[in-house]
C-alpha cells in the first residue's frame, strides 16, 4: 500500500480542494479491502474530472490509480473486464487492437471507468445509452470490507452501477463490447436554429452522435458535430439544415487551435479515435474551465432550448461554449437518463466560479418545469429535496445505501446533501 499526506488537493480544474487527510493507493485486491476495512469514513477517488465535492472524504481517499488487476476480453460473451481505475481512452486503445470497441465514449478520453460510470458520464446519440448502461458486471468492496460480485439481472444491480461513491469501492468493471467499427466526423457551422429546432428528433438522428455546440447568442448554432458508423448502411450527410461544411477541423471553443481535437474533415477511422471530441495523446492542463450539465426528457428538448436561449443575455458572458447531445433511457435508477431518453444540455464555464454559482439557481428555475436533472459530476445548486421527485427509485437508492453502508463510511458531505438531505 502506497499511502501518502494529501498534497496535491484539487481536482482537475482546480476549482475544489478535497479536505481528506489522507490517499491510499492499493496496489492490490487485499490492500484495497484492508484500507475500506480499517477506514471509519472512505471515498473512492476517480481521475478527478468532477467539479464538485462528490468523490471527497472527511477523512481517506483511495484511488486505484496504481492497481491494475489487468483487462480481460471474453470474445464470446462480449464483455471486457477491467479495474475501475483505468481511463476509457486507455481501454478503448486495448479493445481496438483486439479489433473490439466500446458503445460510445465521452468528450475526454482521460476520465476513469470507475468515476465515469459512478456518475452516470455520457457522450452522445439519440440510440446511445450513457457510459453506465454498457456495465454488466461489478466487483465492488463494501464497507466490511468484502468483496461483492453482481451482474446484470441481479437483485438492485440497476441501483449499484450510477452509485455515486455511495455503495463501495469498484475494484473492476466488467462492459459490453462490440466488434470494432469506424467513424467518420463531419462539422457544419453557422446552422440556422430554427431549422434544426422544427425538426428536432431527425436532426439528432442525423448520425450515430450529433452534438450541438453553442454560446445561445443569435439564429444560428455555431457548430454541429456528426459523427457517423462507417457500417451503419446510411449516407452521411453532405448538407445540414442550411449549415456551412467545415472546411478546415474546429474546437468547440471559437478561436481555440483543433489540435487537441480527434480528426474531422469525414476522414474515416476507428472508434477510439473519433468518438472522443479530445485525443488521448493531448494531456490537458489544469482547469481553465467550469461545467454544469442539466438531463431533460425529449419531449421538452426543444423548449429547454428556448428557454436557453431567453436566457443567453445571463449565460453567454460567463459562456466559453455550450454543447447539447442525447442520450437514449436506461433502467439504471440514478441514471441522469432513467426511464427517460433525453437531451443533456452543458456549459462549459469560464473559471469564474462565485458568478456561474450565482447564475445556476436561474437556470435551474427556468428548467425546473421541465424536471431537469442535474450532471451529478458537475456544478449545480438543487438538494435532496429538489432531486428526489425526479427519480423514481431515489428512496430506492437511499435505502440500499443505508443497507450496504449502515455506518456511513462513504458518506461525505456531498451525499448528505443530495442524497440524504441532511446536514452533517
Ligand atoms: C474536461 C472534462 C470533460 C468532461 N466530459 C464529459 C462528457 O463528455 N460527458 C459527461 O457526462 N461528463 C463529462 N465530464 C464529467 C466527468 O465525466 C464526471 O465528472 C466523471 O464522474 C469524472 O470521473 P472521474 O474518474 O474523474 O471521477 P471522480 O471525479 O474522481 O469521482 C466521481 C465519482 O465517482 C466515484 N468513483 C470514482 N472511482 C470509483 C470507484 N472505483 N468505485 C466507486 N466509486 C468511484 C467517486 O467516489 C465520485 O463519487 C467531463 C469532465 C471534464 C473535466
């Protein structure tokens, strides 16, 4: 066991410093189970994408970052098992060279499984479940310090994988997979709003993932993205709704170098470097940036949007970019997506976070109505008593967290406000 005094204290964008003591680092499955096992309060510590306090501790932190229990590919089944500590752009390298992909990945490659699917992380398109919904399996140490095994299909597996930190420490994951396919990445720019928003539900099915990235400011969206399945029998599209084809490959900032970015322009490649908005190679800095998220049904998709955009005058000078994408339900009970297939829409925030703070509960007013529900992984304003009307199976979880944690070893203040609603 690596242990060490928690001296680097924030998290990825440098806008939290977790007030946990101490970081284990297990280097093995024994190591872990002693470290739950002695611990009184204990989260499992992801690659630190979240912008909240969600994975802090009152007291330890345990990251698995430096235990690697391996991957394991089961060409039948379909399933890869790996650890929860390892980051979906490393897998999705391994799987493509096995000739194997995963469903779909976020915007950053660099963000682990474990934290990744705790907080239900997406990418998009509208027949894509989240990154939780390709979860099969997961092998989790539970307070005492045992080890549980669960699958799908097996009593409250749907209410363990989106299980924010709240359950245990995911030792490793087993996922769904396919066989390899290739993408292509199409842009289009200046997009008239109204165009898109009277024909809403086939725009976003225009390609496998469609992501619209807007300041909320004008008529036009300033970029769609499309990227499509080589193998999906379906022409990619040459014009869209009156957009300019890109002519050159963008960031979704305006005015930011795409470097950084996957490849664009329709040339065709492997999922692993097409599904992402960001490469692997590209390690990003610091911070810079703040996000919050909100999930509404698709029925409201148009009219979150609206109101969005009544509300750019407010947004857009604290706005680097926005980015809306959809998401397919799932059965999952925290699940930002349950029982509902919907539209995520993102802000990507200046670091100016006492004034993103001030604007999120007008935002969150305007969606309130259309029963928004908050990334849990990123910045926003609603409790427990706001959040537990929107899922149905949130008594569910509270219960099951209750049972599976009776002394609250996972609890951190974070979950007590979301979750439990109590101060602690
Ligand atoms: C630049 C950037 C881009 C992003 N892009 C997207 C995007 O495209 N789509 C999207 O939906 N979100 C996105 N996010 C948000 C991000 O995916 C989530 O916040 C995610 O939870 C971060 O994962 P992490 O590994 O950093 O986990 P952390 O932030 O470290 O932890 C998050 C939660 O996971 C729990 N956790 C971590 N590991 C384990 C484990 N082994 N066992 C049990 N619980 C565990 C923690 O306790 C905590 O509750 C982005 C964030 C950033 C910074």
């Amino acid at each position: 066991m690596i242990e060490e005094q928690v001296r680097d204290r924030l998290n990825w964008a440098g806008n939290y410093e977790y007030r946990a003591r101490t970081i284990e680092h297990p280097t093995s499955l024994a190591d872990l189970r002693r470290a739950v096992a002695g611990a009184t309060r204990i989260s499992a510590l992801g690659s630190r994408h979240s912008f909240n306090d969600i994975a802090d501790s009152p007291e330890t932190l345990v990251s698995l970052d430096v235990l690697d229990p391996g991957v394991e590919v089961d060409e039948r089944a379909l399933t890869v098992t790996v650890g929860a500590g390892v980051r979906y752009g490393v897998l999705a390298e391994h799987l493509q060279r096995r000739g194997f992909a995963l469903h779909n990945l976020a915007s950053l490659p660099h963000i682990s499984v474990g934290g990744a699917i705790a907080t239900a992380t997406h990418g998009s398109g509208n027949a894509n479940g989240n990154l939780a919904t390709a979860v099969v399996g997961l092998e989790l140490v539970t307070a005492s310090g045992d080890v549980l095994t669960v699958g799908k299909g097996d009593a409250d597996f749907d209410g363990m994988v989106v299980g924010l930190g709240a359950l245990g420490v995911v030792h490793r994951v087993t996922l769904r997979i396919e066989p390899t396919f290739e993408v292509r990445q199409d842009v289009f720019t200046e997009v008239p709003w109204d165009a898109v928003l009277a024909d809403y539900d086939a725009a976003t099915s225009s390609a496998y993932s469609v992501s619209l990235f807007t300041d909320w400011a004008g008529d036009t969206i300033g970029q769609v993205w499309l990227k499509s399945r080589m193998d999906s029998g379906s022409d990619v599209p040459a014009q869209f709704y009156g957009g300019v084809p890109a002519d050159r490959a963008y960031h979704p900032v305006p005015g930011v170098a795409a470097d950084h970015c996957t490849q664009q322009l329709g040339v065709p490649g492997p999922w692993s470097d097409r599904l992402a908005h960001f490469r692997l190679a590209f390690t990003p800095s610091n911070g810079q940036e703040l996000q919050t998220e909100y999930l509404v049904g698709s029925e409201h998709a148009v009219e979150a949007i609206q109101r969005m955009r009544e509300l750019a005058p407010r947004i857009t000078p604290l706005l680097q970019v926005s980015e809306v994408r959809s998401m397919a339900a799932d059965e999952l009970w925290l699940s930002t997506n349950y029982q509902r297939p919907g539209i995520g829409l993102h802000f990507t925030w200046k670091p100016l976070q006492d004034e993103v703070e001030a604007l999120l509960p007008e935002i969150e007013a305007a969606l309130a109505p259309l029963q928004a529900r908050p990334h849990w992984g990123k910045l926003f304003a609603a409790e427990a008593a706001h959040l537990a009307p929107l899922y149905p199976r949130f008594d569910d979880f509270r219960a099951l967290a209750l049972r599976m944690d009776p002394e609250g070893k996972f609890r951190n203040p974070f979950l007590d406000r979301t979750i439990f609603g109590t101060t602690p």
